[in-house]
C-alpha cells in the first residue's frame, strides 16, 4: 500500500530526467558561434590582399606616370583621311595647325597633342621640326567632332608638291628659281630643267619670259640635287601684264583705295587697287554691284586703271582676259 504513495515521487523524478536530457542543444549554439568566429577571422585576411592590390597598381601609376584624372584616353579606331599640304600657321601652346591642302586656297584647322606620332623622312620627330612652310601629310581623323592627327609626317624641302608665291629672282647660269612662297618667311629654291614647262596666260612660254615679281604656281618633284625640280611653271600674273576682271563687287575700302571683285571666268577673288585716273569711276563702287575692271599687275598688286559699274549683269566670256 506504500508504493501508492510512491507514484507521485517517481513521476517527478522521470519529468526532472527528461528535461535534463533535452538540455545538451547549446553545443550547437557554440558550433555555430565557431563559425562565425572563423569566418569573422577570415575577413582582415581578405581586405588585406584586396589593399595590396590596390597599392600595387598606385606604384605601377605612379612608375610609369600615369594619372588618371588628367591623362587623356586613347584614341579611338576611327576611320583615316590623309591630308597633304604646307602649314600655314602653327600654335604649339593650344596644340593647333592650320594646313592648306596641296593645289587649294582651303585651310583646314587641325588639332594635335602627346598621342600624336610625327616623324620626319622615317625618323621620330617633334613639333620642334614643324614650322609656318612645312610640308606635311597628316594621317586625320575626326575626335569629338573635330579634327585631330593621329601622325603628321614631315616632307623634306625636295618633297612633290605645290609651290604658290612670288618670283624672286631666276638664276639662268646655275637654273635655279628663287620663289617666295605665301606662307614661307625664306625663299624657296626649284631647279629648272629642259623638261620645265612654262605657261603664261595659258599659252606656253620660254623661262626667259618670266619676270621678277610674278605670281606663279609651280608643281616640282624630288630631283637628283639637293633642291626640288620644277615640273610646270604656271604663271598667274607677270608685272606690267594687263587683265579685264568681269563680276560682282565684294568689299569697298575708299580710305585705302582698294576694292574686292568675284571674277566669274574663274570664280577667284581679286583684291586691286584704285590707280590714276580711276577716282571718278571708284564712286560709283557698291558692295553687289557689277563691275567690269581694266588692271594692270604691278608687281606688288592689281591696279585700276578704267572701271564700268552697272546695277546689270556683266558676261563672264568678257572676264580676266
């Protein structure tokens, strides 16, 4: 009758082992906190590889000079135009030259910089060499909408090409022409050979015909001297020569005595001035206005001597002639 009374103990006895037995869960607890800690412990390793690497590639700027924030970017796979002319003005400050193509009146602005590669006759060369006459070709392409030279090449003086300028003087004994050129501050000398052609006023001429002071165009080649060989000797205006210009009034000046008038034969501006006896005539000188000029070249420029102008139009088979 006495184990009645031992139920209830027994019963309290096996609820208090149950709920030791489930208590052993906080090794998980700690296993887990292992973890963390072991991942925790990691992380300074990794942050320390990642800022080595990044002092690795600041030497290997600062090594090779680089700079990020004021480096330009390479230049872009764009498509080439090559552009042959002589340099009519050089800014080596703003990094820009103007060329005027072989054989036109045309400018063209065109930027350079560091990128650029310049060479002269095959060797590496700088801006140094680059001067207001130069003749250059210029590998061009079109960066950020403006026109940049990823190479500029250097021609010698003896380089194919056009000459436009001013005869200086012509040495018959050793054949050799001294030319100003519009852009050169120095004379430019061209050896004339039998194979040189001369044309004045279209028809062809001897050498002995050109004057001092005349306007040519002279196409020349590399020739086995030292100076370039002219090939076509082209003779724009020789001094005292007469010419009729036929077209429309561009610009007035009547304190300089100079005017500007669109010659239709060949579609050229000419700047003359106003000589003797061309006064009275010169009033009637209107901006738009057509006007037939009698001129004669004087060696320094085109001079007025008789002028019609007339609100009518004028026929451009009567012009420059």
């Amino acid at each position: 009758m006495y184990w009645y009374r031992l139920l209830p103990v027994v019963a309290l006895i096996a609820l208090s082992h149950g709920q030791s037995s489930s208590a052993p869960a906080s090794p998980t607890t700690t296993g887990a906190n292992q973890g963390t800690s072991a991942q925790s412990s990691s992380t300074p390793s990794s942050t320390q590889g990642q800022s080595e690497t990044r002092s690795k590639s600041a030497a290997e700027r600062e090594r090779s000079g680089a700079d990020p924030l004021l480096d330009l970017p390479p230049l872009p796979n764009a498509k080439m135009t090559v552009i042959g002319g002589t340099v009519a003005k050089l800014d080596k400050v703003r990094e820009r030259l103007v060329l005027r193509p072989f054989g036109s009146k045309e400018e063209v602005p065109i930027l350079f910089d560091f990128r650029t590669k310049i060479t002269q006759q095959g060797q590496p060369a700088s801006t140094k060499e680059i001067r207001a006459g130069s003749r250059v070709y210029a590998d061009t392409m079109l960066n950020e909408g403006r026109v940049f030279a990823r190479n500029i090449r250097i021609e010698s003086t003896t380089s194919q090409g056009d000459a436009r300028g001013q005869v200086v003087a012509y040495d018959a004994k050793n054949n050799l022409l001294s030319l100003r050129e519009e852009v050169s501050p120095e004379p430019v000398k061209l050896k004339v050979s039998p194979n040189t052609k001369v044309e004045i006023s279209k028809r062809s001429a001897n050498i002995a015909d050109l004057r001092p002071g005349a306007l040519v165009v002279v196409n020349f080649a590399p020739g086995p001297s030292r100076y370039g060989e002219a090939q076509q000797i082209r003779v724009l205006a020789n001094p005292g020569e007469a010419f009729k210009f036929v077209g429309k009034i561009t610009f007035v000046d009547m304190r300089a005595k100079r005017f500007a008038i669109a010659n239709q034969s060949d579609n050229e501006t000419y700047d003359i001035s106003l000589g003797p006896g061309s006064s009275e005539a010169a009033r009637n000188l209107r901006e738009g206005r057509q006007a037939i000029v009698s001129a004669v070249f004087n060696g320094q420029n085109y001079e007025a001597h008789d002028i019609e102008v007339s609100a009518g139009g004028a026929t451009p088979e009567d012009s420059k002639q």
